[in-house]
C-alpha cells in the first residue's frame, strides 16, 4: 500500500506550541483567502445588493429624502418609455450587425492566414494593432475621420468624385459609423481566437478527406466549421456580451443623436443614472438587462452545446 | 524580517493612498479646461499664501455633475467646492448638497457678496432665482456671444454687427451661396442633447419665447413665438455646413477657426482660440456682437461657472475662505489673464486689459451678461434638456417636421415637470 506523503500546508500540529498558534494552523487557509474574499465580496456583492434594492426603491437625490418602496413600479415605468425601447432597438440592431460582421471578417481573415499567410507574423501584428488600442483613442480617431469638412473619409470620397457624407451627423448613417469603427477595432478580437483555433485542428482527418475527393467546401463545412464550433461560440460570446454594453463609441461619436439613432441602453443608463440621478429607475433597467444577459449566454451556451 | 518590513511597507502605502485626499484642507471638484485649470492655478496661488492644502480634483463637464451629485446623494464628504455650471444649481440646491451662504456672509460682517459683481452673475448664485439665498459664488463669467467675420458679412451686405436674426440669415445665405459647398455663412452646435439646446435657446427668447411661463405652471413651446422661433432655426440650418447635425462645441470652433464658416454662437472662451495664430486662420477678423434680435431683443444664454460648497463637506469655512479670496477683485483679474470671463464690473473696465486685443470683447461680453437669460431654473433641468435635445435632434436631422418637434417637445417636458395639461 502507497504511503500518503505529508502535505506541509495541510499538515495541522496538534501537540505543540500555544492555543493560538494552534488555531492559526488550523485557519491558515481560510486567514490568507480572507482580506481577497473581503475585497470581492465588497466589490461585487455590495453593488449587486444594492442595485437589486434600489431597483424596487423610488431613490431621491436628496439624502435626507427617505427611499420609498415602489415595488414593481420602476419596471413598469420600462414599458411606456419610448426612449428605452429606441435604446433596446438601436443595441440590438448593433449587436446583431456588428457581431456579424466581425465574424464574418474574422473567420475569414483566419482562414486566409492560416492557408496562405502563415509566416508573416508582422501583418498579424499589425492587424491586432485596433484591438489594442484604447476604446477612447479609437473613438477619438473615427471623430476626426468622420469629420465631413476636414475627416479624411470624405477627402477620399471627393478623389472618387463621390458627394461628401455627414456620416455621424446623418440619422441614416450615423448607425453604420459606429459600426464601422466597432467592427475595425474588434474584428482582430475574432481573428485572433479563430487562427487559434485553426492552428489546433488535427491534419489527419483533412488527409482523409482529401483521399475521398472532398471539396475545399466540403471541407470547411464538415471539418472545420465542427471542429471550430467551440471556439466559435467563445468567440460570439464574448463579442455578443460586449456588443450590448456599446457604451464609449456612441458617447464620443454622437452622444446618442442625431434624433436618437445610436442611443444604446449603456448610454441610457448612464443618463438615466448619472444625468437625470435617477438611481431607482437605473437599477431596474440594469437588472433587465443583466437578466436578459445571463437568460440569453446560458441560452446559448446550450444551444450550443458548450458544457458538453 | 524582510518578510514583515515589506509587509508593514505594503500597508503604509496603501494608508498613504488611501489618506491622501484626506490630507488636503479643501478638496474642490472642477471641470477640464480654461475654467478649472484658472482654479487649479489660483489654489496653488492660495496654497503657497496662506498655507492651506488645496487638492484639485478634475473631470470632463459632464463627470462633474456627476461626481458632485453622487457626493452630495451619499453624503460622503468626498469635495468641499463644487465649481458648477449654473443651470445645475436648482439641482444641487434643491436636493440639499449646497451650504447656504448667507451665514458665512454674515460672519464676515457683510451681507452678501459686494456690488462689484454684475446684478445678472449674482442673480444665478442665488436659488429660488435672483431672490432666494446665496448657496455659490460667480467664478467665470460665461454667456454666448455671436461671432461674426464683419468683413465677409460686410461684403455680404450687413455692415457692423447683425442687430437681426433676419440679418444674420441675410448675410450668412449670401456667404453659403457663395461658398460653393465649401464655405458656409453660419455654423451652430446641431448635435443630441445640450449641444443643439444651448443654440436654439438664444433663438427662443429672442422670438419672445421661453420654455415655461413665469410660475412654472405652464410649458410654453406651443406658442406662436416659439413657432416663430423654431423656424429661423431650421432656415438657419438650411444653410449651415453638412454634418452641423452632430456638431458640439469643438466642431463649430474648429468651423470657424479654419475660416470654413462665417458666424456662429459662442462662447467667450472660444476668443483666445480665435485670437492664438497657432490654432486659428482669422486671428484679428472675428468679430463679437450681442445676440441678434428676433421680434423681441436677443438674450444670450448666461452659463456661469460659480463655487458652492457642498453641504456634506469637511472643511467648511476653510471652504468659504477661499471662495471669498479667489472671487476678490484682485483674482478675478488674474483669471481672466488666464483665459476666464470675469463676473467683476471692475474687470471688466479695467484699462490694462480692454486695452490689449485678447480682452477687445469685454464690453460686448459685460452688455451680454446683463441682457442674458438663464436656462429655465428647474431641478429637473438635466431631463428636460434631455427631451427637449432629443426632439430639436429630430427637426434638425429632418426625421420630424419641427412643428411635431416642438409639439413633442411640449408633451415630454410636461409629463417631466409634472404639468398637466
């Protein structure tokens, strides 16, 4: 019979030294998680409860203002808010275009890279390079390339001999250019995770493949699309969980307008919260969009059949 | 050893941090730019006189608001001033984050703040407006004025300053028609939110117009006035630049700056922009008039940064102190070489300054504070510029006729204020 060797952590003394030192042994796990799991439950559990009580509490901005209970009445008030369903509409609407886009392009810069363009790691780096850069600054910069009387989009658009846009500033486009700027900086996000995943394919079932006849087709949708499928789902995610928080994009390109085209539920919340003070009314529009967050990634995870 | 001096080392830095602005004698909240860091250098002036610790705690416009309304919401102490815009003031005021004032007057011995402050600058540091108590001081004397290149509008057949809304239309149309789609006559803030209401509002009143009645029982756009007033608004649009729908403050500078259009709405401390060769093409050709008159005379729109002290704060008189030094004569002069409007009559007509080029708007600037309007003074303010920016967003980006606008405008801001109809 195997000896078990003795665990010096989990090695308790029992005979010597005092009481005290004895306990601390004994909790010396439990003492040395403690000042983390203090840490994390103040900044996670405190905000959750708080937000899940003011969610049902009208909060007055006055402190000297009792908080009233409300009950229910700050999701009832979600219903007949046309500027919250303009914001769910338009954060859709994003979400699903971008998200799209992003891997579409992703994927298949992926493919390309991982087929043809193995060795030039440069290129992969320079295309990670929107990725990395703060969300601010790359807003910051598609502000001066929408500009429609000094950006340079338009200065191309002239050396086309195409008209000038308004871009931002025009309520049928203003939609896409936040797109465009999403999808340039996260494309390489998709990228990155599917040329991972490429690289991790085993060679043997497209030799087989190849045996058989099979068709490039054929073997992207039979092989690689499968055996991607995890990364995929990752990937989508991630993007899709991070595409319904757009906050920094739309606060810097259009705060929102023009005529409430890119009001998104972040930058409603933000509003509601921190410009109107209303923290009630926030908190219950948070906690929606939480639950339909968690509701829809589990959803998802499922259908997808990640836990398998 | 080692092991427990790295250990008392990592918990005295992290006191250290955590102490840090507990170790200033005031904390005070400003925006970013020319108004908060004129305060910022005006506290190290203090800091070096009299020896107080003064911590400047910085943030975007918006962040400011916010930072101060979530200190005085939790009671936390966390600023003793809050330099405000003024239309935050019936906020701040009435949900009990700001000192009354009158009691450190009184201890002064004076009654209020001295009469060298223009009557319109004090009238928004006292809340109920212009009648009830002190609860800030005036810091930087900001209201809109209209620049204009009085040579283009010269050429264009309006000499001198504009005296009409019609004027302007003239002059600036001429201009745009002119221009070939690369010069403009007029350019103005067209993007959601505070941008396009800080535009309009100067129209509205100089139509005869406001958003309220005087009591506050009635919301007033679906008057004739402020029909009259929408509709100069769009005409001027008609002939502003492509993009003017989404243009905040920086976009209307930069228009005007590069020479691309002729006049706009602004505020002074656009000047030294306009008046530095490095950042600007018409240096010395910009011209600052008094807002035009519609059928009724032009009000600008007053925007004062003013200093109150926050109701939770630490160091109260501390506070009040240095209110009462920054905003002295001497002070307000020495900020205004750093770029900020003065709220000093004194200032204003100070020979030393009106005689250099960067203050030649100074009398101008005096006329349009006392002939100014405040934004209407409602603690729900920040909702209903909410409403009322999303539904003029709307008339500008041409997705609503600007009647429905105002129509809309009407129902939201009643069902904000609490009107019924």
């Amino acid at each position: 019979m195997r000896e078990r060797m003795a665990d010096p952590i989990l090695t308790v003394p029992t005979g010597s030294g005092t009481a005290f030192e004895r306990w601390r042994e004994r909790h010396l796990r439990i003492l040395m998680l403690a000042p983390t799991l203090l840490l994390l439950a103040g900044l996670t559990l405190f905000p959750t409860v708080y937000m899940l009580t003011a969610a049902v509490q009208n909060v007055s901005p006055d402190p000297d203002v009792p908080r009233e209970f409300v009950g229910l009445g700050n999701f009832a008030r979600m219903l007949t808010d046309p500027e919250l369903h303009v914001a769910v509409r338009n954060t859709v609407v994003f979400t699903v275009v971008a998200v799209t886009l992003e891997f579409l392009l992703g994927l298949g810069l992926a493919l390309l890279f991982d087929k043809y363009i193995r060795r030039l790691n440069f290129l992969k780096t320079i295309l990670l390079v929107p990725m990395m850069i703060p969300p601010i600054a790359v807003a910051l910069t598609w502000k001066l390339i929408y500009q429609p009387q000094f950006g340079v989009l338009n200065e191309l658009m002239f050396r086309l001999g195409l008209p000038s846009q308004a871009w931002a500033g025009d309520v049928n486009l203003a939609m896409a250019t936040i797109i465009a700027a999403d999808v340039w900086e996260w494309t390489p996000f998709i990228f990155l995770l599917m040329l991972a995943g490429l690289a991790s394919l085993p060679s043997e079932p497209y030799e087989a493949a190849q045996v058989d006849g099979a068709s490039a087709w054929r073997q992207f949708w039979d092989l690689t699309v499968p055996f991607l499928k995890p990364v995929i789902a990752i990937a989508l995610l991630l993007r899709i969980m991070d595409a319904l928080r757009l906050f920094d994009l739309v606060f810097i390109l259009t705060v929102g307008g023009p005529a409430g085209a890119t009001e998104t539920l972040s930058l409603y919340i933000f509003k509601v919260a921190f410009t109107f003070v209303d923290i009630g009314y926030a908190a219950a529009i948070s906690l929606v969009v939480l639950f339909a967050t968690v509701g829809f990634s589990t959803w998802f995870i499922k259908r997808m059949r990640l836990a398998d | 050893m080692v092991r427990k001096f790295c250990l008392a080392l990592a918990v005295a830095a992290s006191a250290l941090a955590i102490s840090a602005s507990a170790w200033a004698d005031i904390t005070i909240l400003v925006p970013s730019g020319s108004e908060g860091d004129g305060l910022r250098a005006a506290a190290a002036d203090y800091a070096k006189l009299k020896g107080t610790k003064v911590e400047i705690v910085q943030a975007p416009y918006a962040n400011v608001f916010e930072k101060a309304a979530n200190a005085g919401q939790t009671k936390s102490g966390a600023f003793d001033i809050v330099l405000m815009d003024d239309p935050w003031i019936p906020f701040f005021a009435e949900n009990g984050h700001l000192e009354n004032l009158d009691a450190y007057f009184a201890k002064m011995g004076v009654p209020g703040p001295d009469n060298d402050f223009l009557g319109k600058s004090l009238a928004v540091c006292r809340n109920p407006y212009n009648t009830g108590p002190f609860v800030c001081i005036p810091y930087v004397g900001n209201a809109q004025l209209f620049f204009y290149d009085g040579a283009k509008f010269a050429e264009a057949g309006v000499s001198g300053a504009p005296a009409t809304w019609d004027d302007v239309y003239k002059a600036a149309k001429a201009i745009t028609d002119a221009g070939g789609g690369r010069f403009y006559g007029y350019v103005f803030r067209g993007g959601q939110g505070n941008n396009v209401v800080a535009d309009f509002m100067p129209l509205l009143w100089s139509y005869g117009a406001n958003l309220f009645n005087a009591d506050r029982t009635k919301v007033t756009l679906d008057t004739k006035e402020a029909k009259d007033a929408m509709t100069m608004f769009m005409t001027l649009k008609g002939i502003s630049p492509k993009g003017v729908e989404s243009f905040g403050p920086e976009d209307v500078g930069r228009a005007m700056t590069s020479g691309i259009a002729a006049s706009s709405i602004n505020w002074p401390n656009w000047v030294a922009t306009f008046e530095d060769p490095s950042q600007s093409q018409v240096v010395g050709k910009i011209s600052y008039a008094p807002m035009p008159a519609g059928t009724h005379a032009g009000s600008s729109e007053i925007g004062h940064w003013t200093m109150g002290i926050m109701s939770a704060a630490k160091n109260k008189q501390e506070a009040f102190d240095f209110m009462a030094w920054a905003t002295s004569p001497e002070q307000i002069k020495i900020s205004a070489t750093r770029g900020n409007p003065p709220v000093r009559f004194s200032v204003f007509t100070d020979s030393e300054l009106t005689s250099q080029p960067q203050f030649r708007h100074y009398p101008t600037l005096m006329q349009a504070i006392n002939f100014s309007t405040p934004r209407p003074r409602h603690p729900k303010w920040p909702e209903i510029e909410n409403a009322l920016g999303i539904e003029l967003s709307k008339a500008v980006a041409g997705t609503e006729s600007p009647d429905q606008a105002l129509a809309n405008a009407q129902t939201a801001i009643e069902k904000i204020a609490g009107i019924s109809q």
